[in-house]
C-alpha cells in the first residue's frame, strides 16, 4: 500500500497575541508548522500502512524552507518526501498548485490512496485536494471523519462523511483523494528515534522542469485569482454594556434588551 | 453586463437556505450591471424548485432532472455543471460555501480552468468582473480576490453573510430543461444517518456555548437547556472538547467550526483568539463569565459578571416566559 499524503508548511496561528497580529504572521511569524489539519492526513497514512502493510509519503509544495515541517512528517514515520519549490511556483492559486501537486503524482508511480486536511490554515481555501483528484480524474471523498473499511486488494474503500446535515457513508474506488477531519484520529508525536532520523534526511526537491510544466501553467501566471489586498478586519466596535443585579432582575433586563435586538 | 448563474442546492429537493442567499447576491450583482440571473437546478423530480427560485429573484432556470442525480455526489453533480458552464460559459457562476458548494465549486473551477474564491464575506463588480472578500488564515485576515478574464469568474458565498429576498411569488422566468452526460461512476452512498434532534451550529441563528468555566460534562444541561428555550444549537470551547465533556462536533473556533449567528451567548469561555476566530462575527455577542477581565468582554455587546451556574438558569426562566414556553 503506499498512500501521498498532501502537505503544507504554514504560519503558527498559536502565535497570534496582541503583538502579533495575522499581517505581522504572515511577514515574519518566527517558525513554520505542518498545517495542522495536515497532521490529520498523516497519521491517516500512518495508520493505513500499519494496518496494511506498505508507506506514507509525504508530498509538499512551498518554499524551500518546508524542509522543516516535512521532517516533522518524516520523524512521525513518513518514509519519504518530496519538496516541490521553484521560484516560478510562488503565488500559485490553488489550482496552480494543484497542477504542480498533479505534475508529481503522476511521477510517483503507483499509489493507492491520496490524503488531504481540510484546508491549509493560511489561505483557508479548502480547494487544492478537490482540484487534484478532478485534474488526475479520481474520486474526492471530502469531510471523512472516518475510514469503515478498505480493501487494498479489491481497490475498494468505505468511509463516512461528517456533512452539514449528517453522516453519510459512501463507498469508492481507489485510488481517490481523501480529505480528513479531527475525528479521524488524534496524530502521534514524532517518535525520539524518528526526530533524529529526520534531522539527517536529505529531501529530494523537484522544480518546474523535472515536472515537465511550463511557467504559464503555475505561479502568478497560471493562476486565475489574486490576494489584491489583504487587511485585518475591522476593528469591532461593540460597546459593551453590562448587565448587573442579581441572577432574576438581571435575567429580566437582558431578555429584554436582546427582545429589543431583534434577534430571537 | 455580467450573466451570472447560481446554483440551488437541496437535499431530496428541500432546498437549502443558503441558496436563496446566493440569489440575492446574484441578484445585486446582475442589478449593478444590467445583467442577469440564471438559477441552476440539477437533481431528480427537482423542477419546482426554479418556480421558487424565480420568487428568490432568478430571471430564468436551467434545470438537469435525471434520475442519476437522486444522490448527490460530487462526480456527477460537479460533470453536469461543468458541463453545462463549459457550453455556455456564464460571466459568474456562485454557489454557497456549503459543505457541498465547497467541493462542487473547486471541482468545476479545476475541469474549466478558471478562477475561484470560496467562502465569500462580500462580493462586488469592477465593470463585469467579479471582486470578492473572504477571510484568510482562519479569520484574523480579510483578502480581497480579484480575477483573471477567465470565465466564468467563481465564489461561493458564506452562509448568513447576506440575507434571502423576501420571496415574490408573483415573479416568474423561463425554465429550460437540459440533459447532460453524466460519467460512469466510481461512488455510490450506501447510507445516512441524520443529524438528529440537535439543531446544527452552521445554519443557528442562535448558538448557546460553554468552555472550561461549565466545570464538567454535568455542567453542560444547564447551558443546553438555554439553548433549547431558544431554539438554538449548543456550542462548546475547545477546552471543553479535549476535556471530553462535549463531543467535537459542538466546537466553535479555528480548529472547529465558523459560525455567525444572529445571537451567540458565551458561557464560561474567556475569549481565545482561536475561540474568537470562529465566532467574532455574530450579530450579537453576549458574555456570561465570573472573571471581568476575560477578554471575551471586548467583543460582546452585553456582559454579565458572575457565576453562570446563577444566571444561565434565570436567563433560561426569563425566556420560557417570555416565549411562552
Ligand atoms: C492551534 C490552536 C487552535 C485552537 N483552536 C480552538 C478552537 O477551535 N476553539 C476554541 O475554543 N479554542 C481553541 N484553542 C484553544 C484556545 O486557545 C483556548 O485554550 C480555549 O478556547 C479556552 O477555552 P475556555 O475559554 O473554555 O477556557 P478558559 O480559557 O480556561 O476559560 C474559562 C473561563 O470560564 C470562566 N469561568 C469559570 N467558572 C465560571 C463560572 N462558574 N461562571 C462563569 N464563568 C466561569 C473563567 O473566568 C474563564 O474566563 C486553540 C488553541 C490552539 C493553540
Ligand atoms: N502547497 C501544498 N503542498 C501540499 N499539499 C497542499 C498544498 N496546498 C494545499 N495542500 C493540501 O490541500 C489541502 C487543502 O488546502 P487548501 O486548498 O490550501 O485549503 C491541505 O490540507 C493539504 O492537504
């Protein structure tokens, strides 16, 4: 069984504080982390290759500093990666990233299964794993929040999905691309002997040429949308307006006030 | 003058809110540029629903009826509306950042190779082109898209960000009836389980949520009932879900859900910026917490200090009488 699951380097949002607000993440955050949904897909691949037998890759576009949350990957038992980072690939949109993510699937050879998170935390688009099953003409199967039962073999798998109006259980062929939710499992913490396995790694990187893509296909130049202006929301300006007396007389008040918002 | 189409989104033909908030976008859209407003309807025994959506504010409806599409799933769904995009390419193609807009939408962007926002906030038009506003890094920043000629232009639109036209039901539009070519399929839905008896956090228009402060998975009754005098859904921190007193699903905030509710009262939560991450935007934010400092109070328009286990329970006798419930 070998599964590639899809991972990205992005900012820290724990680190956001009072003195470091999303602009100043995005600019100069301090350290990258693995998109933490993206923890989610690799303990899925994990999981699947022990239970099966066989590997999870990992597979990552970025820059070349994502050698730090691949290693991540790696010290929590991924048994190889591939960088994909070239200066053409900068600002792609997600289906520019997507070709490239495509571009080097198809090099991979065999695979059985592709795993996603739900989306990457900085753009927070939720797009780019839809995007490659539809360019590599697999199934999606998005909101997994569990995997039922999978047959390696037969080229089958079972999962249900977490959607808005319930749980739905849809059976698929494979290869497919599967996205995970939280549900699916808590991720393991790199083991010690995997952190110091990880830290000698040496990642095989892969640009624009080795994937065979031209310039007009990804980067600024093959994406249809751009980020024209990116801001912090404004500022809310609630005044606060607090309610005080005991619990009865101070129930009254408030019932009536929000009566008064109209929102009820 | 941008044609633009919106799809209508529906479980076994019930529709889904959100479409109609779409429609009105649309609606907004094609008025600024004296363009107009497509609905697309695609599923089985469905064609009803452009009559409704014509009293939504659609001009006209193209309607796919075929019994393939009885279940949704995204390959058929999102082939027929690449499909009929492909051969007729709209200037704006929407849909709601549903569960299913969220997939549809990057699926038909990927076959047709063109731009796509999803999650909109806001939408607006330079000439014919299409702008959209959307949050990044999980809310604590605002982007605004622009796109490339490529058509049709794509977003999907929040839930709740835009109300609903009151429906005109002397409004009506020409409906064409299209078939497509459906591929073979590689999924099939072999069951459903509905979520029952709880109202969902993403279409509350009230959500009633409790954090550390409840004490226990014992505490949680006294915030539910408050939100079952409401009507509401019950929310959760994510300290109360990792202490196991609430399963995931009830978690608000950055690694749980985005919601914006008309009413979201919070109950023993301190305010976090990842808990604010998913919540901020309410209408109206209500704080019930026994520490005046907690940050929380920075963001609610109404506040009470003390001890929820106290006025939780008073707010909850307020309201059955009130409401004569
Ligand atoms: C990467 C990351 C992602 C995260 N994602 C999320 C997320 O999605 N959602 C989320 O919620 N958090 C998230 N968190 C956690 C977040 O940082 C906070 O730890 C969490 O929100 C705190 O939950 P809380 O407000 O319930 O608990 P606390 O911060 O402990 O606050 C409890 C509050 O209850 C009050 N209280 C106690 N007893 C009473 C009483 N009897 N009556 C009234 N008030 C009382 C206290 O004064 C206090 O203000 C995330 C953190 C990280 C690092
Ligand atoms: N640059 C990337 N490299 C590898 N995987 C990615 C990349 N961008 C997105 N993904 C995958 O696609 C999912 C959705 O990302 P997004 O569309 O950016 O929200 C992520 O959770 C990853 O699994």
């Amino acid at each position: 069984m070998k599964a590639i699951v899809l991972m990205k380097q992005t900012p820290d949002t724990a680190q956001l504080s009072a003195s470091m607000d999303g602009l100043k993440l995005m600019a100069e955050g301090g350290p990258r982390i693995v998109n933490p949904w993206d923890e989610y897909a690799i303990e899925t691949g994990l999981a699947l290759a022990e239970d099966h037998g066989g590997e999870a890759v990992l597979l990552t576009m970025g820059k070349p500093e994502s050698t730090e949350a691949i290693k991540t990957g790696l010290a929590m038992g991924c048994k190889g990666a591939t960088l994909l980072t070239d200066d053409a690939f900068e600002n792609s949109d997600s289906l520019a990233t997507a070709r490239i993510l495509t571009a080097a699937i198809r090099q991979q050879g065999d695979y059985d299964i592709i795993l996603a998170g739900k989306s990457a935390i900085d753009g927070d688009t939720a797009q780019t794993a839809v995007q490659v099953a539809a360019l590599l003409g697999i199934p999606y199967l998005g909101y997994v929040a569990k995997i039922e039962a999978v047959d390696f073999d037969a080229k089958t798998i079972t999962v249900v999905r977490a959607i808005d109006s319930g749980r739905e259980t849809v059976t698929s062929s494979l290869p497919a691309v599967v996205s995970v939710l939280k549900e699916i499992g808590e991720p393991r913490y790199p083991s010690f002997m995997g952190i110091r396995k990880a830290a000698k790694a040496k990642i095989p990187e892969m640009g624009l040429a080795d994937l065979g893509l031209s310039a007009d296909e990804v980067g600024a130049a093959g994406s249809n949308v751009q980020w024209t202006q990116v801001t912090l929301p404004p500022a809310q300006e609630t005044q606060l307006e607090l309610i005080e007396g005991e619990p009865e007389e101070a129930a009254k008040i408030l019932v009536q006030k929000l009566l008064a918002e109209k929102v009820i | 003058m941008a044609n633009i189409w919106t799809l209508v989104e529906h479980r076994d033909g019930a529709a889904d809110s959100i479409s109609w908030e779409t429609l009105a976008m649309a609606r907004k859209l094609a008025d600024k540029s004296g363009g107009s407003v497509t609905a697309v309807v695609l599923g089985d025994g469905v064609s009803e629903l452009a009559q409704t959506a014509f009293h939504y504010g659609a001009d006209s409806a193209l309607v796919v009826d075929d019994p393939a599409l009885k279940d949704y799933r995204l390959e058929t769904y999102g082939a027929a509306l690449a499909e009929l995009a492909s051969a007729r390419t709209p200037d704006i193609l929407l849909m709601g950042a549903s569960d299913k807009g969220r997939e549809i939408s990057p699926f038909v962007a990927a076959k047709l190779g063109v731009g796509l926002a999803s999650d909109a906030l806001d939408m607006d038009l330079d000439g014919d082109s299409l702008i959209v506003t959307r949050p990044v890094l999980v809310g604590n920043l605002i982007a605004k898209i622009t796109f490339s000629d490529a058509k049709p232009q794509m977003a999907s639109l929040r839930r709740r960000v835009f109300p609903a036209l009151e429906p005109d039901t002397a409004r009506s539009g020409d409906v064409e009836t299209v078939s497509v070519t459906l591929p073979e399929t590689k999924t099939a839905v072999t069951g459903f389980e509905v979520a029952e008896g709880e109202v969902s956090l993403n279409d509350a228009s009230i959500i009633v949520s409790g954090g550390r402060g409840v004490g226990g998975p014992e505490g949680f009754p006294t915030v539910k009932a408050l939100a079952d005098v409401l009507g509401g859904a019950l929310g959760a921190s994510r300290a109360a879900v990792d202490a196991g007193w609430i399963p995931y699903s009830h978690q608000v905030g950055q690694t749980g859900k985005t919601v914006q509710p008309d009413l979201y009262i919070a109950c023993g939560i301190s305010g976090a910026i990842q808990h604010l991450a998913g919540m901020k935007t309410s209408k109206v934010i209500v704080a019930i917490n026994k520490d005046p400092e907690a940050p929380i109070f920075k963001y609610a328009k109404y506040g009470i200090v003390g001890d929820l286990f106290k006025y939780v329970p008073a707010l909850t006798e307020e309201f059955k009488k009130e409401l004569g419930k």
